[in-house]
DNA sequence: GGCTAGATTTGACCCTGTCCAATCTGGCCG
DNA sequence: CGGCCAGATTGGACAGGGTCAAATCTAGCC
C-alpha cells in the first residue's frame, strides 16, 4: 500500500508528488530515527545521481513533510537531527549514552504524564517531549 | 561568597581551581540557560584578551564542570547547547517557540513525574528529561 | 623553589545545516 | 495534448557550533 498511497499521502497534504518526496519517505519505511545522512544513503542515490536529491532537496523535502505533519523531527541532545514515520502518536524515546540506539516508547497517556507543567509560567503548551537517557542491554553488557 | 566558594567547589570536585573555571561559573551566576557564546562574552573577555579564555578553553572547562555536575548543559531542538547551574533538582524546561525563551520548571518530585518509563526495554534509565513546547505570554500578545 | 599532571591555547578542520539564485517539473487549463 | 507557472529542486558558497591535536603554561604538592 506505500508505493500506492506514497502520492496520495502528499497530495492529500496538499504536497506535489515528486519523487525526491516518495523517496524520501520509502527510506524511512522500516528505519525510524534516521538522520538526514542515512535517509540520503537509502534514498539510494548519492548527491549528482540522476534520480538523487541534493542536499539542499534533502532538506527541504524534510521540511516539507515535517511541516505537513508526514513525518516527525527529533533532535537528541549530541545527535544530529532525527526523522521518522510514526506521527500523531505522541510516543516519546529512550536514549541509550553509550552507543546512541533510541527507541520509542508509548506514551502512558490517558493522563499522558506530564502534559501539564505544573506550572506553565503563561505559556500555551502544546507538547511534551520526553527522553529518557539510560545505558542499553548490550551496552551493559559489553562494558 | 561566591568568589570564596568557587574554588572550594571546583577543589571540592576534584577540580583545580583556575582563573577560566571560575570565571565561567561567575558568568552563570543569575543567568541560567547561557550559550557557550553568552558565557564567553559574559566573562568579561574575548578571544585574546589577557584572562580570557579560548574557545577550546571554554569547551573543556563546561565539559568538566558538567561531568563534575558543577553545572547541567541542555540542548533544545534546534538551540545551541546551554548551561545552567542548577543541578541535582532534576527540573524540567519549559520552550517557546518563538522566541526561544526558556523558563525551569519544577519536576513534580516526589514519583518524579515519567521518571520510569512505561517499558524501558531492557534500558538502565538515570535520566527522565522534559521539554515541554508552546509560545510564552509575550510571543502570544504580539502575534 | 622546583616538578608534573592537569589545564589552557592556537589554529586547522569537520559536520550539520542554511542562503541564494538559477533551473526544472507536476499537474491544472484551454 | 501541449503550454504554463507556482511550486520544487539544484548547485555552490557559506555559517554556526563544536572537535582534534600538538605545544605551552600553571596549580598545587613536595
């Protein structure tokens, strides 16, 4: 259903339907928390291919999607930024100091902890972020 | 007190207590949230004045004094990193997304809030951090 | 007053990301 | 079906923030 709905995904967010965009979120099909590095190496197409995007697409495609809510940014303290396909789910990620895996992990919602700062000093908050840092099984493991 | 302290914090840590160590901890004093730019200028000196200190310099002396929790360095999405001297209190912040103001907010300690993550697959978790995103009472009323 | 491990400086360098101007193209229109 | 044009993409220069490595300096102990 990807290869079909790709297009419609991006015409139904209002996006043209190009084929930097539907490579772009192909590339992310299967690999959550990828950066903007790893998303053009799997784009299969390095800068200057015919069919490759360049950076300064890269970037602009992932803007792009970002904005239009398709995909989702994180930006883990010491890493380069992030994307990936789940959206709208409010999930939060688990960090791992060693070797920098991150996983996701699903917001206890219903009351999704701590979406009210108990004290919002006049802002008007509209998310809550959340990453736990910690050391992974493996890493654990070979230390 | 401050000056008296300083180096008896910085010894106490294990730390020599240096003129560029000292200085940085000053320029935090009543400014928490400070870039490493921010810092710079704020000790009084630029790059080659007599008791300034080096960019390198003052990179190696915030990543000592964070790992000897002198002071805590976050990194916001898309801000450069910031410090602060608060540590141990294990708050959270509080971002606006306009203008990048960042306020501290409490952890609702006691069950801090999140600290455990639902599932923490097979992660050791030492850290639960909170961003929490909106737009502060001056971005609102100007917009 | 020396010594030495630890701290600082200098300057080159890298990565991630952005700006801008020029070119190309999806997809609607006649 | 061919043309049009706003929207998308490209290329290349550039910038911020930070790191690396080697040489020099200095806090604090003897």
């Amino acid at each position: 259903m990807e290869q079909q709905t790709a297009g419609d995904l991006l015409r139904r967010a209002g996006l043209r339907s190009t084929t930097q965009r539907r490579a772009v979120l192909a590339a992310l099909q299967g690999h959550p928390h990828s950066t903007a590095a790893e998303i053009e190496a799997r784009a299969g197409i390095g800068r200057g291919s015919a069919s490759g995007l360049s950076r300064q697409g890269l970037y602009n495609v992932l803007e792009d999607l970002t904005r239009a809510e398709l995909i989702r940014c994180i930006e883990p303290a010491g890493s380069p930024a992030r994307y990936e396909l789940r959206v709208g789910d409010n999930h939060h990620h688990l960090v791992c100091r060693v070797c920098g895996r991150i996983e996701d992990v699903d917001c206890t919602v219903g009351r999704a902890p701590c979406l009210d700062p108990v004290e919002s000093k006049g802002f008007t908050v509209d998310e809550a972020e959340i990453t736990w840092w910690g050391v992974c099984a493996d890493c654990r493991g070979s230390a």
